[in-house]
C-alpha cells in the first residue's frame, strides 16, 4: 500500500488534518506526509494525548474529521482524551486512528512491545473503537472496504481505527533533511560515558540513545550495570532517574534523555527543579527529531531545552556544543550539586549496525539494582 494513495484517500473522505507522534512501523507513512502534496494540515504532536486534542479542537473549528496517528505504545496517552472528550458518550468527536502494530502475537519484537501488542486489539475495544488490521497483502478493494466502514463512523460522530502490521506500506521517496549539527549523538555518548565517574547510576531513554548507551558501556566498563534503559515508557526517563536520586542521596544519577522523549511530558523541568535533587543531572541529546523511528522532524525543532531547564529552576543549564565540554560533564558531575542540565546538539546520523541488549528486561533490572546496592 502506498502513503500517498491514503492520504488522498483521507482527504476524499473530509479528512483536513493529520496529527501524531512519529513510529518506525508507521515511518513510510510518516514520510508519506511530510511530503504530501495535498491540502491536509500536518502537526507531529508533543504526545498522542496532545495529537487527540489537537484533532477534537480541529473538528470543533471545521466540522471536519481529523486523522491522528501513533506506534500502539502511545494508545496510553490518548486514552484520557478519547475516554473523556471524544467517546460518543461525552462530546462524540470523530477521529480516524492510524496504529502501528509492534509486538503483534507471533512476531519476534523487543520485549517492550511484547505486552503492549498483546494488548492492542483488546485496549480498542474497550475504549469502543472499532477497528480493522491491514497488512501487505491488504487489497485495494479491501482497504476501500475498510475506509467505507471508517467513514460510516466518523459520519456518525465516532472513532475508528486501523491497524498496521510491520511491512504494510511500500517504500516511496523518503523525506530527508539536515539539522545543521556536526557532532554524533553515539559519539558523544561514548564522551560522556568515558568522562563519568563508575559509581554513577545513568538513566537512559526510550529509542537508539539506550542501546548506544548500551553498546558503549559494555566497550567501555565491561558491563552495563550502571544503566536503566527505559526501552518503553517514552518520556519518564527523568522521573525514574529522579525516583532513584530521591532515595539514594548516596549516588549521583544522570537521566540521558531525547529531545522528543523530553517534549513528551515536559512538565516533569519544573517538578524536577523544585524537588532540588543535589545528586540530579539531566542531559538532553538534542537532533530535533525522533530519530529512532524515522528521523521525522518534532513539532518543536526550535525548542533550546537548556533556557526551558534554567527557566523552570534548575541550579544550572547550558548548552554544550563543543565535544570539549561533552568530555567535562563528568567533572562537573564529580564537583557542581544538580539539578543541573547540559543540553547538547547532535546531528542525525546513527549506526546501521546498532545492536539491542542481548538479556532479558529483568535481567537488566536486576543488574542495575545490584548496582545501587
Ligand atoms: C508513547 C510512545 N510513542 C511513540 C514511541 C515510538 N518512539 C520510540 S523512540 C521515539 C523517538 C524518540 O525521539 P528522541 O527522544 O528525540 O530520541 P532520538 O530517537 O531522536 O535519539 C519514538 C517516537 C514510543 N516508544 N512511545
């Protein structure tokens, strides 16, 4: 199936805007609108919550229904809005979902998918969605079968969904573009991770930082016990790093956050800078993208998280551009009480050979808190 036909299949059907958050098994269509040529308005939400909102105030403005897209994992941030506004027994807003399905039963994923996809068809029709699940060999004569279906609900003030299995849609011109930033977001992982005392427990996000986070400690330490990958869960890294920092006054924590992760749930820079954690430290790998899934641009590529960070209180924030400051974070980490956060640049190349933990997500819990001690 192609994006673009879709995508002007949308619009036929009163579709004028698409919202959501960017997903690896989406990405053709991710591509697909970036680069549409029609006339539908797109936002890459801060979240799928955001992305549901977004679409309920498009519908209130224009009668017309909206599109909203997202990896199933983000179905948990949109189920509040859905739930509470759109359902038909609040405001009844229509709204067409594009999911993509990871961890679909019977298909090796990451363990993180693993529940989740389990999951998925379930959570849908809990929150009385109907849906249909397309795949490759999904036909035209079937996917207009199902936008037929879809349309009925949306006309009737309801939502539904369809759900996309990996391999789905064809790859077509991929959108490509350039943040401007010269410095590698591995490489200066492997900075940092060089540059920081053993005893410092690292937290890290959701998507490729983790597992070249990963890579490098094993390179460099030998191990990755001193690492909390957050592989799901988007957007909570900090308060996972500042849960442990609350408790163990003892150990210096470092939360290694994305810029998308960050934007997802930001209202976490405030809370963080008025807990005053002294052992806290925050450093956001910004390449204004989500690069993991696609490399698609965030809705926010202006955002300078170091001015948000010294804003919302913390004791300090900077941003670091040259790879000679990178190498001083551990120092600083070493010397200077937190909350502090050092933001840093970084262009959007990564690894085609990049690994994924080869242990079980327990096992690497368990690791990290034998670690904390
Ligand atoms: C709630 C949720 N939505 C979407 C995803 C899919 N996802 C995984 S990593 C990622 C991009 C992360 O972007 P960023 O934090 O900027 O890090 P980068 O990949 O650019 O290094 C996305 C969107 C997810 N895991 N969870």
């Amino acid at each position: 199936m192609k994006a673009s036909k879709l995508l002007s299949q949308l619009e036929h059907m009163g579709i004028d805007t698409v919202a959501g958050v960017p997903d690896s098994t989406l990405k053709q269509f991710c591509d697909g609108v970036q680069c549409y040529q029609g006339g539908l308005t797109h936002y890459v939400a801060v979240n799928e919550g955001a992305a549901v909102g977004l679409a309920i105030g498009s519908y209130l403005a224009s009668g017309k229904p909206a599109c909203v897209y997202m990896q199933n994992s983000g179905i948990g941030n949109m189920v509040n809005p859905l739930a509470s506004l759109a359902n038909s027994d609040v405001y009844g807003i229509p709204m067409l979902f594009i999911i993509g399905w990871r961890g679909e039963p019977g298909v090796k994923d990451e363990p993180q998918h693993v529940f989740q996809g389990k999951v998925t068809c379930e959570l849908l029709e809990t929150l009385a969605v109907p849906y249909s699940v397309i795949d490759r060999n999904t036909t035209d004569e079937e996917m207009d079968e199902i936008l037929h279906e879809a349309d009925k609900a949306l006309k009737h003030g309801d939502q539904f969904a369809v759900v996309v299995k990996k391999g789905t849609f064809e790859k077509e011109e991929p959108f490509t573009w350039e943040n401007g930033n010269r410095m590698g977001r591995e490489e200066a992982l492997e900075h940092i991770l060089r540059g920081l005392p053993r005893d410092v427990a690292v937290v890290s996000t959701t998507g490729k930082i983790s597992r070249e986070l990963y890579e490098q400690s094993r390179e460099i330490y030998g191990n990755h016990d001193n690492l909390f990958m957050t592989v799901g869960g988007m957007g909570h890294a900090s308060m996972i790093a500042l849960g442990i920092a609350g408790k163990r006054a003892d150990r210096k924590v470092v939360c290694i956050d994305g810029d998308g992760a960050a934007l997802m749930h930001m209202g976490v820079l405030p809370f963080i800078a008025s807990q005053a954690p002294e052992n806290f430290y925050h450093i956001v790998i910004n390449n204004q993208a989500h690069e993991s899934v696609g490399a698609m641009p965030t809705g926010c590529r202006q955002t300078e998280f170091s001015q948000i960070a010294r804003a919302a209180g913390y004791r300090q924030a900077r941003k670091l551009v040259s790879m000679e400051d990178v190498d001083r974070i551990g120092e600083w980490v070493s010397s200077q009480a937190g909350p502090i956060m050092w933001e840093i640049p970084v262009s959007l190349a990564s690894r085609a050979d990049l690994g994924r933990p080869k242990e079980s997500a327990r096992e690497n819990k368990e690791g990290f808190m034998k670690f904390l001690g």
